[in-house]
C-alpha cells in the first residue's frame, strides 16, 4: 500500500510547484481566442467599407450562413465525441430535394417537410451504422456518404430546380422576431439549448467522456456505441432541417445548394477552438466562430475584395485557427 | 439691381453646386457574372468598362468562385448594401434569386438579367438583355453542320444539363427545323447526350458518341465548353475528316482547331457588344431618358438603333456571327 | 474459410475479379463495350487519376490523407499554363519543371503543417483545398489559359507517340512502376508502411517519422502537378475555376476501391492501378449505355461506401465476426 502512494505525493509537488495563475486559466482559452478575433474582424470591416456597420445589412448576411452555424453545432458536439460528420451539406441538399420532390408530386407542405425530415434522420442512421456498428472510421464514412448523397440528390433533381412553393412557405429569413430574421433565432436559441445540453446534463459530460478516452469511457459504463448513433442521427436531422431553411429562404432547391458547406462548417467548428481529436471544445466557441465567419465573409464581399482573396483567408483561417487551438490545449494540459 | 444680380449669383451658384452634384453622383453600375475566370464574361465585362468609360457611369463587378445556385446571393446582397443604382447579373439561377431581386427593387435598384433570362420568374427583374435573337440560334446552327456534310447522313447533339434552359429551347428549335424542312430531310438526328459543361463529361460522352454511332456524320454542341471538347475529341481519334463538329464557342478557345482544319466553322454573338448595350440601357433608364417598356427604341453608337422588345427583353444582334479560318484571326476573346 | 473469402483476401485479385466482371455484364447489355475502341476511351480516361492515385496512396498508407490534390492540379497547370502563354519560345521540359516544383512546394506546405503541429492531415488539406484554390486564382488574375496559348506538341502527348500509345498513358504507367518499385525495393518506401501500420512503433525502429511523412506529402504534392499537366495537354486547356475541382474526391474513390487501406500500413500499386483502371471503366460505360451522367456521383459514393466494407469484412473474417465482436 504505501509503496504505492509513496510516488505520489511528489507528483503532487512537482504539478503544484508551477500552477498557472488563475487569470491565464480563465483567459487562455480558444473561446477567448475566437472572441478577441471577431471583435478585430468587426473593427477591421467597419474600416474596410462605410458600408459594412448596418446592424440590419450584417443580420440579413448572416442568414446566408446561419443554416451552416446551426448544423455546426451539432458537428461540434459529433466531434468533442472523437468522431466528425464531413456529409451534412449533402444531406441538406438531398432533403432538401426529396422536400421539392414530394411537394411537386402533390403532397402537402407538412407531409413533405416530413419527408425531408425523415430522410434526415435516414442518412444519419445509415452513416451511424457504417460508423457504430460496422465501426469504420468516421472521416473517410461520410467522405463516401458525401458524394453519395450529393450524387443521389443529383439523380433525383437532375439540374432543374424544384420551386413554387407556396407563399407562406417561402422567405423565413425575411419574418423577424423583432430585429432579428426566424433563422437567426432559431440559432441562438439552439446555442443556448445544446450549450446547456452538454455543459450540465450527464449525457453531455459522457459526451466528453467519450471523445477524451473512448475506452475508459466503456469501462466507465457509458454506451458509447447507443451515444453515437444519437448523434449521428442528431446531424441527420438538424441537417434536413437547416436544408428546409435553405429551401425556404431561396424558394427553390436544387441539387447544389449547400455545396462546399462540409468545409464552412468544419471551419467554424475549429474557429470555436473544439479540439479536432475530440475531447474538448464548446457550444459557445462555435457560436462565436459563427458570428466570426459571417463578419468576415460579408465585410469582404461588401468591401467588394474579390472572391480569390476570401478562399486563401477561409482556408489560411482553418488552419491557423487549429494550430492555435492545438497549441493551447497542448499548454493547458501540461 | 443688386438685388437682382444677388439672385442671380445665387441660381448661378445652386446650378453650378447642383451640376457638380451630378457629376460627383455618377450612376453606378455592377455586373455580377456566373463566376470568376470564366474568358466569355471576361469580354462582356470588357464591354460594360467601354461603355462606362464614355458614358461617364461607375463600373464594378464581383463575381463567385463557383457557378451553383446559391453562389450569387451574398454578393447581390452586399451590392444592395453599397447603394449600387444598376445590378446586372448573368444569374446562376432562374429561381432561387428571386426573393434577393425582390428586396433590391423595392429599396430602387435596377436588376438586369444579362446574357440569358429567367423563363417564368421574367417579373422578378427589370428587363433582359439577350446576345442574339435566340429563335436563330437552332436552325441556324443545323445549316452551318448541313452545309458541312452535304444535307445528309446520323448527326448528334453534345449540350449542357439535361436542364440547362438555354440550351433546350435552342435543341428544340434544331429538332423543328430537322423535321419540318424538307432541306434537312435525310440528316437523321441520332442522339443527344448532355456533357454539363464539364471537361471531363463532356469528352467522355463525345467519345461515347463515336463508339455508339460508327456512322456518325456530325455534332452539334451549342455550349462553348462542349463544343471544344467535342473538337478535341475528334482530333485525338484522327477523325476530323470523316466527322464535322459546330456549335457555339469562343474564338479564343476554337482557333486552334479552325487553324489545324479539326473545325470547319462555328457561331457565336458578341458578348463585348452586349456588356456596351447593357451600360447604354442601363444609364439611360436610370437617368429617364429611355424608357423601360416594350416598344422604345434607343442608340447605341457602334450597334445602332436598339428596340426593347416583349417582357422587356432585348435583343443584342438578330443574326448569329459564324467564324471560319477567313475572319478568326480579326477576334479576340 | 470459404475460397471466395480466400480469393478477397487477396486484394489484387479481387479487384481484378470485380473489374472482369463489370467488363462482362456491360459488355452483355452493349456489346460495343468490349472493343479495342473502349479500351483507348478508357486507357485515355486514366492517366489523369492514375497518376495522382499513386501520391494519394502512398500518403494512406502513411496513414494520413490529402483533400488538397484537385487544387494542387489546378495551381500547377495555371502555372505551366501561364510559361507556355507567357514564353512560347521555352522549351516543353520547363513546363514540366514548373508543374512539378509548384505541386511539390505544395505538398511540402501541407507535410510541413500535418507533422510540426501534429495536425490531423484531412483537417490540414481541407484548409489548404481552399487555400491553394484561392491563391491559383490570385495567380492567374482568374485568367483561363486557352488552348491557342497550350503548346501544339504538348497536346500531341495526348493524342500519340512513336510507338503509337499516346504519351499520357506512358507516362501514367511508368509513375506507376516507379512508384512500385520505390515502395518495394527502397528503405523509405518499406518505412512509409513501417509509420502506416503502427505509427507509435516506427520511432522505435529507428524510422525519422517525421521526414519521411513530409515527402510522402510533397510527392502527392508533385505527382498531383504532374496530373495538372497531364490535363492540360489532355482537355487543352486550363481554367482556374474549373479545373482539378472536385478531383480529390474520384482519386480517392479509386485507391479505396484499389484496396487501400485507410487505416494505413496497407495497399499496392497493382491494386490502385486496377481501382483506377476499374474507375475508367465506369465512367466510359455510362455514356455507351445511355446513364445519365447525373448517375456517376451517388455511383462513385456508393463504390466507396462498398469497398470500405469488404475492406472491414475481410480483415475481420467475414460480416458475422463483425458483428459479434460488437460490444459497448
């Protein structure tokens, strides 16, 4: 017995010897990291064009990006898990179109989001079972599932896009809560739900649980497999959903819309400083980056700086923003 | 007398600080195109420069990285935004843009379609500026392929998507005049097979079109992308003699093969004149001095006088232009 | 075990079973399939994968992966591209030098990234897919390079050589035995499965993990600008928004369904040569049976998503013992 805790109390000394003072705990974090950047960016843009500081201009923009920032969310869950989810977009865009497709068969509107939600929640069973129960590695699964989707709402639609939708369907992004576009809303307040989800209830810790030790969490008791399968299906049908917004907002689907989302998405979620190996991350970090995308994307664009600079600043800002998280998690743990 | 003299300094002044006013105020124009390296925008682009740089209007454009639906939007959003008076746009879409172009004319922005229309959705915008008379397009370019080959023998049509609507209407007319012309009588229409503007497809489905159809006469392709495909694949399979291709391409990307003899002719407009007829119209309907209804009629130095026609659509040039080994060499674009 | 079980586990064999039969059944609906005329389709089809397949499998089997290939082969044509419209009077070789070197710098950034900050590589590339799209724009002021700016001899590497098989295809096929015999034969490449296979083993057996990773990258990086010229002698032309978009995704499909494993330490070029060869296949079949072409995508997704189970069944015997290892 005492040969055994003898070790310990040395170990003991030596972590106690260098604490970290207590102000760079609170503040040397990604989450603080994301929000010095959007306050930067928000400067930055209101120099960059007179144009730019219109509260109502930048929430209109956001609705563009706000159907991505609301399936981030539950990306930013799937990966604190250990996992990832790169089939989202083409999942917006598949239920997107069997919504168009069933509502131009003659089904009602409610009958046809209820397909679209469905089929959501079909393809995030079919990548969980590729992933849970065959246990193939999530990145190069929905890689596959992908361009299947994508591939399927290509056969379906074709090029045509499907419209005509009735009027009280259409615009969502234009019906406001008081300033404030629905789509907007329903992300704030889906924020607010899953960051309550996973910082308080016992699922949400065993959701970090599993991403920082997959194994200890099984000895620990925790369902793993049953877990993820949740969440896979969680992205399926957040995704339908955020791909109803899109048809709503546009008034039409079409097999690419949302095309290149996997990559606003992942971006967002590694702007909010989760960690990419699973583990830790948060729901307000994503909600931040996402605040922090749109600033950026709509200060250039309105800025008029030309479409070849936003793609080297997106992708120089993803990997950036992971080397940086890296390397504070990597201090804070030791 | 002074008094009089002090009024009339003061008109003096305000006519002069309004005329400098006006000049300070120019109407600002911004072309949109479907996306960013695309050579065919890039003289239609050339056009509106030209245009604004005697007219006096300020030019932009902004333009996304890739061709899909929704690329457009933000940038549309953020011109609003700016206060631009003229958005011009080759859109991505016949439909899902409609809701932006809705808000931008309710705050006073003029949305002109350039380049092809929006069947069905044409209330959404304020008028359309068309390359050619598009009725033209069809019979016109089965002439420049029946002319090649003698009236006779399979022909094939390489297009776009299976949905691209340009491209249908134009097959569609082919199809008309194939059957409805006795000139075309023996030339038998075999297949259309659909590239989607895609390199890659486009060969592949060129190439499937020569295995398939050994007696193959002709190919139509009234897409740029397709039609130098096509080109290509005739002259790797050493085919050119046997096989005549037209359609509709740039001289940039055609004059290779007109120059080897791979291609005999093809057809094309002037996209250049319709970004200077764009920039004409558009500073003239936003200072009120042409009309925006079917009917008027307006001068363009250069193209002559311009008729807007039914829904507000105008047409750049009636007849399409053929190029051959003879003119190339006077075009670049 | 079975001996269809035997025949799987025996992955070259495999494929070549799944690529004969595939030849049959097509060739059993349209006849005009099996011709000497498909095979040039088809061997034309593939050079452009073919090579930039060897790259993406050797970074696999380091167990790693890189998205970032479609924009590589665009940023090293538009650059070959621009000596070619630029100094017409250069010789052909310089051409390949840019395309070459462009890729390879690369390739090195992204090897650079993936191993000093020990970053997950799909993460790394997914960054840089659009950033090296974004700065081939900028490069090229979005300036298409036209075919009358594509040297005539160039061109003609797609079309022939003296011994009447077109350039391109020699040159695929020798990337490919180079690459077989560098990964069989030489130290490094028995070390890049060596770090596939048990990546926390290989510094122990005195492999420089980290070297060794960054020209795996860099050589996907060269191998990718070696496709961007091979596109744009092969389509005659090179535009900066078209071209090389999406790539990633068929190269990939292609060294999964050539046997790859994507959980390193596993694959050969014979395979990846048969799933490139297999691939081709598909997409020249679909046109001469009338598919459409809106088919080709959910048909490359859907050969992925199979190939990545017989990958599973196979290592694991077979689906039951799958199955019932499942715990948790």
């Amino acid at each position: 017995m005492s040969t055994i805790e003898s070790p310990r109390p040395a170990v003991i000394l030596r972590e106690a010897a260098k604490p970290r003072p207590r102000w760079q705990v609170i503040l040397v974090r990604p989450e603080t990291v994301t929000f010095l950047l959007l306050i930067i960016a928000t400067i930055v843009a209101t120099r960059l064009s007179p144009f730019f500081a219109d509260l109502g201009f930048i929430l209109e923009s956001s609705t563009y990006y706000v159907e991505f920032a609301i399936v981030a969310l539950v990306l930013t869950i799937v990966i604190i898990s250990g996992e990832i989810d790169l089939s989202p977009a083409a999942q917006m865009a598949l239920s997107a179109c069997l919504f168009g497709t069933a509502y131009r068969a003659g089904a009602p509107i409610p009958v046809a989001i209820l397909v679209s939600l469905v089929s959501g929640l079909a393809m995030g069973a079919f990548n969980a079972f590729f992933i849970t129960v065959l246990r193939l590695p999530s990145i190069i699964v929905t890689i596959g599932t992908l361009i299947l989707y994508r591939g399927l709402a290509q056969v379906l639609a074709g090029d045509k896009s499907i419209g005509s939708f009735p009027g009280w369907f259409v615009g969502i992004d234009y019906r406001m809560i008081g300033i404030v576009p629905v789509p907007v809303m329903i992300f704030i307040i889906a924020s607010v739900l899953l960051g309550l989800f996973l910082g308080i209830t016992i699922l949400g810790r065993q959701i970090y649980q599993i991403g920082t030790s997959e194994v200890a969490a099984i000895h620990a008791g925790i369902r793993v497999r049953r877990i993820k399968f949740g969440l896979f299906l969680a992205s399926g049908l957040t995704s339908s959903i955020a791909g109803l917004l899109t048809a709503s907002r546009l008034g039409s689907v079409r097999y690419d819309l949302a095309s290149g989302g996997e990559l606003t998405m992942v971006l967002i979620v590694m702007l909010g400083g989760t960690y990419i190996f699973g583990g830790r991350g948060s729901i307000l970090g994503t909600f931040l980056a996402a605040w922090l995308l749109v600033i950026i994307a709509t200060g250039m664009t309105v800025a008029n700086i030309a479409i070849n600079a936003q793609l080297t600043v997106m992708g120089l800002l993803l990997i950036v923003s992971i080397i940086a998280t890296n390397a504070i998690y990597a201090r804070s743990q030791r | 007398m002074l008094r009089k003299k002090l009024m009339l300094a003061a008109v003096l002044g305000a006519s002069l600080f309004a005329g400098a006013a006006y000049a300070a105020d120019p109407v600002s124009i911004v072309y949109i195109p479907k996306n960013t390296g695309n050579p065919y925008f890039d003289s239609i682009i050339k056009g509106f420069e030209d245009g604004c740089k005697t007219l006096g209007c300020e030019f932009t454009t902004v333009a996304p990285a890739s061709a899909e639906a929704t690329s457009q939007i933000p940038f549309l959003t953020a011109q609003i935004q700016r206060g631009v008076n003229v958005v011009a746009i080759s859109p991505n879409s016949p439909d899902a843009l409609n809701q932006v172009f809705d808000r931008a004319r309710s705050k006073g922005t003029i949305i002109l379609s350039v380049n092809s229309d929006m069947p069905g959705n044409e209330d959404h915008r304020d008028a359309a500026i068309l390359p050619v008379d598009f009725t033209k397009t069809g019979p016109s370019q089965v002439e420049l392929l029946g002319k090649q080959i003698g009236y006779e023998g399979e022909i094939a049509i390489l297009s776009a998507t299976t949905d691209a609507p340009d491209q249908n209407v134009w097959i569609a007319a082919m199809k008309d005049t194939l059957e409805k012309d006795p000139k075309y009588a023996k030339m038998k229409l075999v297949t259309i097979a659909y590239g989607d503007d895609d390199p890659q497809k486009s060969t592949t489905e060129t190439e499937a079109l020569l295995a398939n159809y050994p007696n193959l006469k002709g190919i139509i392709s009234p897409t740029t992308v397709g039609v130098a495909a096509a080109a290509q694949v005739v002259e790797t399979a050493k085919k050119a003699d046997k096989i005549k291709v037209v359609g509709l391409g740039t001289p940039n990307q055609m004059r290779r093969f007109i120059e080897n003899g791979t291609v005999e002719a093809f057809q094309l407009w002037s996209p250049y004149n319709e970004g200077l007829l764009a920039a004409h119209f558009a500073v003239g309907v936003k200072n009120g001095t042409i009309k925006n209804e079917p009917g008027t009629t307006f001068e363009v130095p250069g193209l002559g006088k311009v008729t807007v026609g039914e829904k507000s659509v105008i047409k750049t040039q009636a007849d399409l232009t053929t190029f051959d080994k003879k003119n190339i060499a006077d075009f670049n674009f | 075990m079975s001996s269809i079980a035997r025949l799987l586990r025996a992955r070259e064999a495999g494929i070549l079973v799944m690529l004969v039969l595939f030849a049959l059944v097509v060739g059993l609906i349209q006849p005009r399939f099996l011709t000497a005329e498909t095979l040039r389709i088809v061997l034309l089809a593939v050079p452009l994968i073919m090579v930039a397949a060897m790259g993406q499998m050797m970074v696999l089997v380091a167990r790693h992966v890189d998205l970032s290939i479609g924009s590589i082969l665009g940023f090293s044509a538009i650059a070959a591209g621009m000596i070619f419209r630029d100094h017409p009077d250069w010789p052909l070789f310089i051409g390949f030098g840019v395309a070459l070197l462009s890729g390879a710098l690369l390739g090195l950034f992204n090897g650079l990234v993936v191993t000093l900050f020990k970053l997950p590589s799909i993460i790394v590339t997914l960054g840089t897919l659009s950033l090296y799209r974004g700065l081939l724009f900028i490069l090229s002021g979005s300036k298409q390079i036209d075919p009358n700016d594509i040297p005539e001899p160039l061109i003609k590497m797609a079309q022939t050589s003296p011994i009447d098989i077109p350039w391109i295809v020699i040159i695929a096929f020798g990337v490919a035995l180079a690459t077989h015999v560098f990964l069989t034969y030489s130290q490094i490449g028995r070390q890049i499965y060596a770090i596939g296979s048990n990546p926390a083993a290989a510094p122990l057996r005195g492999i420089r993990v980290m070297p060794v990773t960054i020209l795996v990258f860099t050589l996907s990086g060269a191998l990718a600008g070696l496709a961007g010229i091979i596109y744009a002698a092969r389509f005659g032309y090179v535009n900066p928004g078209i071209t090389g978009v999406g790539f990633e995704f068929t190269v990939i499909a292609a060294v999964v369904i050539g046997g790859v494993s994507i959980n390193g330490g596993v694959g050969s070029v014979a395979g990846t040569v048969l799933g490139v060869l297999f691939l081709g296949a598909v997409q020249v079949a679909l046109p001469i049976l009338g598919v459409s072409g809106f088919w080709q995508n959910a048909i490359y997704g859907g050969i992925i998503l199979i190939a990545l189970v017989i990958d599973r069944t196979v290592r694991q015997g077979g689906l039951r013992g799958l199955l019932a290892r499942g715990g948790a």
